[in-house]
C-alpha cells in the first residue's frame, strides 16, 4: 500500500514542479529552509539531540506554534530531561517559533517533505523518543517510517475541518493500517473524535481534551519599548483591527470604513491579512479606494495616522499581541462563501468586542462557546457589519459588554493544557 503512495506522491510532485517553483520564487514559500525539506538536517540540530532523549512536536504555522506554547513550556518545566525540539511548514511559524523558542534553548526547524528517503534521513539523525503533531498533519510516508522504527506518535489539540476530513477519507486506503498505530490522540471536541474514528485511530485511544488555544496568553512576549510607542500613535484613536482577511473581505472592509470616516474621524482601519504575499494586492485596493496604504513596520517612522490612511499589517507573529490596541475586532474568512473562520481567542481574551461572519465551520466549537457566552456579534453582510460598527463607536457601554463576556468565555474554558500534560506523562512513562 504505502509502495504505491510513494510512487503517486513523487508523479504528482513531478506533474506539478513548474507551479511549486514558480510559488517558491514569486512568493517565496518553501524558499526557506529548502535544503531541510528535502532531508538535510542542519550539523547544529544534529549536535543539539546527540545522546539526548529527544521528544519531536510539529506544528505547522503561527497558530500551532501559539497554541502548543503553554504545553511546551510545561514540558520543559516537569520533564526537563528530554531534549525538546520544533518542526514547522511555514515561514511564518519558522520564524515564530524561533523567536519564542529560542531563548528556551529549543531547536527549531522545517518538516520535511514526504518523500521516504527524506524523511528517513531526518529520522535517521534524530531518532526521536516521541513525535507530537499539532492539530492534523497526516503524512503517510512520515507515520510509515515513524510505524517502522517504533516511534510512538501522539496527535496534540487534534482537529478536522471538514474540508480536512473529506481529503483524508479520499486517501484511507493508504491511512487507515498507519492511523491505528497512532499512540492517543487528544482531540479539540467530541466531533473532531468522531472524525479520527471514521478515518482510522482506534476509538480507545482519543481523548477528548479541549482546545489549547484557550490556554494561550497572547501577552505572554510583551512588546519592547519601541514597538509600543509605535501604537502610541493610536492612542487617540478608535482602532478597527480586521484579522486574518482573505480575499473579498478587504474590499467590504475598506467601504464601510469609508462610509463611517467621516462621521468619526477618530476611526483607524487596520486590515492584517493571513496570507503575507497578499501584502501589495491589499495596498493596491486601499489607495484604489482613494486612501493611503501605510505598512505597520513604517509606523516609527511617522509622527501620526491621519483618517485618510488604513494600516497594513506587515510583520510576522505581532496579530495576537496587537489586538490589545483594538476598539473593536473583525476576524476575516467568515464573510466570504467559502470561508471557515479564523481562530478568535486572541481578542477574546483581551476581552475585545468581536464582529463575524457566518462561515466560522472550522472553528464550529470555539464559535460555539462563544456564542453560549453572549461573546461575538455576528454579522451576515455588508451592511450588518456597518451597522454593528456604528454601534460599536458610538456605544461604549455595548464593547465593554460584549468584550467581558468574550474574556469570561476564554477563562472558563482554560484547562486543555493540563489535561494534555497528563495524558502525556502516562505516554511518556510508558515510552
């Protein structure tokens, strides 16, 4: 079975070799890092795990890194003779996990592609006690050469879109015999448990734990000194943070702000879309808009923001800690047919008031939650989110509200890391 996985996933990388290097050239994705995707593990990783009993957790961007945060930081602290180390997929988590990993003396480095013979090498020079993955990241040739050597595998925070799940079903013909080796999975919902069973884990081995994020503390790396007189400039301000924007929403986001500008001319727009190499298509449609696209990593440079001007957010890994500055908070790929959602716990636990769309199915418990808690306020359109913004501005009373209810919602359902703490450690003594 995984013979002809090997032999379909080489074709289909062939087949598709023009498009991967036009976008790891045009947008610099898998640039990064290349020689360490193909199976190169860099002399310093392989120094770094010599001798050592090492425990491997994956995550696969920003996200994943945030939320396996706290967990890591436990392990370190109740575990310490393991020698801990972080694989991404992205830049952006690469330089993430980097930024907040290395001052833990924890190695950081990019997931390999799943050819067998890149993989094996990386396992080869590893040699992992353990490997965490973070969320879902089902790779058969990694869990076959994992299955191989008798490395047990833990799924962490484990969470299927239903996008995810219906692309690993057209593939359990390869998954199902690797999945039942999975050691535990310790899934978000009773939901995400449901979907590991149909594709595979046994049914003994998944733990319904919560979701991690909750036990995120996004002000944990607080800002230096300089960033923070960088949002000095807002002080003055009512700031409209829309996070994590996909294509469609920008458009919609940049009319309303138009619409309620000149009735409050304190208002600032700042749009933070999730993809980084949408960067320039989003300035050109603000100054199509007639307005002034400033980038975030030239506000140093600027004595103020005037109402003619919309802030794009171009830095990595700052989005959490920005929501802080927020007056009001809207999370992108919620407005758009094909959406989702984004995670929105980050404002929630500075408790902001918190605007969304209608597709929020990835993040279906979390909104859930929310929405149980009087949290969110949910919009279907254009013309709701005007209108929720207005009152938003011009009601102090209903942000403070619904910010407190969205804060209260994130500390009741803090926890997950605890509880993962403890079906590890049973893993762990067991390993």
């Amino acid at each position: 079975m995984i013979g002809i996985y090997h032999i379909l996933y080489h074709l289909g990388l062939l087949t598709l070799l023009p498009l991967f290097f036009l976008k790891m050239f045009r947008q610099q994705k898998y640039k990064a890092g290349f020689s360490q995707r193909v199976g190169v593990v860099p002399a310093e990783l392989v120094n770094a795990v010599k001798g050592k009993e090492v425990i491997w957790l994956h995550a696969v961007s920003v996200g994943e890194v945030q939320a396996a945060l706290p967990l890591i930081n436990e392990l370190v602290t109740r575990f310490p003779h393991y020698k801990y180390i972080v694989s991404t997929t992205t830049n952006t988590g690469q330089n993430v996990a980097r930024e907040r990993l290395t001052n833990k003396n924890i190695p950081v480095f990019y997931f390999p592609f799943d050819f067998f013979w890149a993989v094996d090498r990386v396992l080869n020079a590893i040699s992992p006690k353990m490997v965490l993955i973070m969320e879902t990241e089902i790779w058969p040739a990694f869990l076959n050469a994992c299955c191989k050597r008798s490395i047990p595998i833990g799924i962490i925070n484990g969470r299927l879109s239903n996008k995810s799940f219906r692309g690993y079903k057209k593939i359990t013909f390869f998954l199902k015999p690797l999945l039942k080796e999975i050691k535990f999975v310790a899934a978000q919902s009773a939901s995400d448990k449901h979907k590991f069973i149909k594709l595979g884990v046994k049914e003994e081995n998944i733990f319904v734990t919560g979701n991690l994020k909750f036990d995120q503390m996004p002000n944990d790396t607080p800002f230096t000194q300089s960033q923070l007189s960088d949002f000095n400039l807002l002080k003055d301000k009512q700031l409209l943070i829309a996070g994590s924007t996909h294509r469609g929403e920008e458009e919609i986001l940049i009319r309303v702000y138009k619409a309620l500008m000149t009735k409050h001319p304190d208002l600032t727009l700042l749009l933070a879309p999730r993809h980084p190499e949408r960067l320039p298509e989003v300035e050109r449609l603000v100054a199509g808009a007639r307005l002034t696209p400033v980038r975030r990593s030239l506000l140093s440079q600027k004595r103020g923001i005037n109402s003619n001007e919309v802030i794009i957010l171009d830095t990595m890994g700052e989005l959490a800690r920005i929501y802080q500055f927020a007056t009001m908070v809207f999370i992108g790929k919620s407005l758009i047919p094909d959406g989702g959602g984004q995670n929105p716990l980050e404002p929630a636990a500075f408790g902001k008031p918190i605007m969304v769309g209608p597709n929020v199915i990835n993040f279906k418990s979390i909104y859930r939650d929310l929405k149980e808690g009087e949290a969110i306020a949910e919009i279907s359109d254009e013309k709701s989110l005007k209108e929720t913004t207005e009152n938003f501005l011009s009601n102090p009373k209903a942000r403070e509200t619904l910010g407190n209810n969205a804060r209260r919602a994130v500390e009741r359902n803090r926890g997950t890391a605890e509880r993962t703490l403890k079906l590890l450690q049973s893993h762990l003594e067991i390993a």
